[in-house]
C-alpha cells in the first residue's frame, strides 16, 4: 500500500500505524452508518406486522453506528495526542 508507505517514511512507523486505524475506524463507522440508513428505510417502510422487529433491527443498527462512532473518535484522538506530542515542523526547521 503506497501511502501508508509514504506515511511511515514521513511520520514514522508509529504515525503511520496510528493513522491506518483511524482511516480504518472511519471506514466502519461510515458502513454502520449507511447500514442505519437502510434500516430506517425498511422500518419506515414496513407493514404493521413487522414494523416492531424492523424497529429492533433500527436501533440495534443506531447501536453498532454509535460504537463504531467512538472508536473512531478514539483513533483520531490517539493520532491527535502523537501528533501533539512531535515538534512542529517549524521547531525541526530552526533546529
């Protein structure tokens, strides 16, 4: 993979690391959400009969998004804190 090749000859070994989890963190966030989406739509959509389980298959997919909705905020806050922690470039640039 070019750029987390790219990213570890910039940042290091342990930028790069921190940033494939979060690239990845957002893809399954953005998945649950899309899945959240269709779930909505079948519910919204859904005969009297079955309106109660798709209402339960709604909320259990708002569950996962938002758990996923975390972990990825936990990875961006992991990358941010690093990213923190480095000299600017600026402070590299003088010395």
């Amino acid at each position: 993979m070019a750029s987390a090749r790219i990213s570890s000859e910039v940042l290091g070994e342990a930028a790069a690391d921190l940033l494939d989890r979060m690239l990845f963190r957002y893809i399954d966030w953005r998945e649950e959400a899309d899945t959240v989406t269709e779930a909505y739509q079948r519910w919204s959509r859904a005969e009297a009969d079955t309106q109660r389980a798709a209402f339960s298959v709604y909320t259990a997919a708002l569950d996962r998004e938002q758990a996923a909705a975390a972990r990825y905020a936990l990875a961006v806050t992991g990358l941010e804190r690093w990213l923190q922690g480095r000299p600017s470039c600026e402070a590299r640039a003088r010395s």
